[in-house]
C-alpha cells in the first residue's frame, strides 16, 4: 500500500483558513479539496465539496467508509480580472 503524505484534520482546516484568507487579502481567488486515504484498500479519495472538511467518506474504489482524522488538500488559487 502506497503511503501518502496526510495531516491531522484540525491542522489541515487551520492551514487552509489562513492561506485563502492571505490569498483573498491580495485580490485573489482560492479554494480547496480535501484529498484522503481509504483505510481499507489504500486509494487516494478527493472531496467533490470546495472548501469543506468532512470527517468520513465513502471510497469510490472499495465502497467502504473511512473516518477521517488525517487528510490533505488539492490548493487552487487565481487572480481576479
């Protein structure tokens, strides 16, 4: 099983209020994906919701739920105009 680079949940949240919010400060756009691991087959998941932190999912390769305690994130960011 492939290990990924995953965090604790409320460091992740608290990383990415402060990085959107330095990002909007300048005039800019940003929003965010949770990535996450299945705990039962391995497979890297990716929240569908922008900006939102869920504590389970349901893995799209096993169909099994995983809670969520550790988690990363897809960061995209753009310029207004």
């Amino acid at each position: 099983m492939k290990e990924f680079k995953d965090y604790p949940l409320d460091k992740v949240v608290t990383e990415v209020n402060a990085r959107i919010s330095a990002i909007i400060a300048g005039g800019g756009t940003a929003y965010v994906h949770q990535k996450w691991t299945c705990r039962h087959c391995g497979s890297r998941q990716t929240m569908a919701d922008r900006n939102t932190f869920h504590r389970s999912g349901r893995c799209e390769e096993c169909n099994q739920i995983t809670i969520i305690d550790k988690c990363n994130y897809l960061f995209v960011m753009g310029r207004i105009g």
